[in-house]
C-alpha cells in the first residue's frame, strides 16, 4: 500500500511537472510572437 501511495505522489508529481513545462514554453512562445509583431510594426 505504502509503495503503491509512493509511486503515484512520483507520477502525479512528474506529469505536474512537465505539463508546467510544456504551458510555461507554450505561453513564451507566445509572448515572443506578440513582441516579435510589436518590434515589426515600429519598423515600418
């Protein structure tokens, strides 16, 4: 019981993990695209 308790805290804890790190990299990309459109049109 104890183990099985272990095993899913590890699991839950990974797939937290990474899914932040996959909307963290989603939402820089984009902040870089909004910019990336701001520095385009003050060039023109």
């Amino acid at each position: 019981m104890t183990l099985m308790d272990i095993i899913i805290k590890v699991l839950l804890f990974f797939t937290v993990f990474y899914g932040a790190i996959l909307i963290a990299s989603y939402l820089g990309k984009k902040i870089r695209e909004k910019n990336s459109l701001k520095e385009e049109d003050k060039n023109l």
